[in-house]
C-alpha cells in the first residue's frame, strides 16, 4: 500500500490544513470535536497510505501554517476572549496525533485498519482532552474544566464509534459486492 502515488496526498494534506485551520473556528465543543476527529482519521489516512514520519511532517506544516494565519486571532469562551487558545490548541492537536499516530502504527501490524483508528482516535481524543485541559485549568475552575474535558472527550468518542461502524458496514458492503463479481456462476452467466 506504500507504492501508491501522491495524487493523493495533497488533497488529504490539503484537507488536513484544512481541518487544522477551521478547527479555532469553532468554539462550541461538539463542532470542535468532530472537526478533530476527521483532522485525526486524515492523519491516520495519510500514516497508513504514506508512513506515520510522512503524516506527521503533514501534520507539522499545517500547525505551523495555521498558527501564521491565526496568530492574532480572538478566540471567544462563554462570551470572553481567551489568550493563547490557538497556540494551546495548534500544540495540543500535534501531540496527541502523534500519540495517536503511534499507536495505529503498532496496531496496524496486527488489527485492522478500522480497529487501529479506532483505538488511535480514542487516544488522540483522550490526550487533546488532557493537554487542553492542562491549558483551562489556569483560565476557568476545576468543575468548568472537568466539565467540558468530559463534554469534549465524549463527543470525540462518539463521532469516533460512529466513523468505525460507517467504516465496518462500508467494508461490509464493499466486500459483498467484490466477492459477487468473483463468483463462478457469475462470470459464466456474463459469457452467455
């Protein structure tokens, strides 16, 4: 799966820039959750079709990117702006990628692609939860941090269970119809 072109990692890179540019756009937690758990699946794409350094230069890039475009960007919390959120964010998506591009890695030897990313999108979900927490800590109290750590987790969660089944059936399907085309009595009955 390694030899295949780059015809199509640059739209995956360009979704992923994509992804990582919007996700500072979005300050309800649902939204926010499910623009970074497709940014994740992309990563895990991109690892999976092209390695994980690949992935993560990509990953890189587009923090960088992001972070140049959005510097001086307000980001707004409950009606108040907060400092440092696109920086604290931007960082917080590269570590837990990483984290979770690890793991698809070592699980991808022995699961499938499916059952890889879905333990890698938890992990992703459970690390950008902790390390963003660590960045709230110090603007809201414990309860609001807990609060919306459980919120944000769960959602990514969520969307993540709800990717692995869409991926599950869609193999499902896939498989059904590849397996109908190779029947013997299908490649007879399409000679008569």
């Amino acid at each position: 799966m390694k030899s295949i072109d780059n015809r199509s990692y640059i739209p995956l890179v360009m979704a992923l820039g994509a992804f990582t540019y919007s996700l500072n756009y979005f300050n309800k937690i649902f939204a926010c959750a499910l623009v970074f758990v497709f940014l994740a699946l992309i990563i895990n794409l991109i690892s999976e079709l092209y390695g994980k350094a690949r992935a993560m230069k990509s990953m890189a890039l587009c923090a960088i990117a992001s972070f140049c475009l959005l510097w001086n960007f307000d980001y707004y919390i409950y009606g108040r702006a907060v400092d440092g959120v696109v920086l604290a964010s931007l960082l917080s998506v590269v570590a837990s990628t990483y984290c979770g591009a690890n793991v698809f890695a070592k699980l991808r030897r022995s699961y499938s692609f499916n059952t890889s990313n879905l333990i890698s999108l938890i992990i992703c979900a459970s690390v950008d939860g902790l390390v963003m927490s660590a960045f709230f800590i110090t603007k809201y109290s414990m309860g609001t941090v807990l609060f919306i750590l459980a919120q944000e987790v769960s959602f990514k969660c969520l969307y993540s269970l709800s990717i692995f089944a869409l991926l599950f059936v869609g193999a499902i399907i896939v498989g059904a119809r590849f397996a109908q085309k190779r029947t013997p009595g299908c490649q007879t009955t399409a000679a008569l």
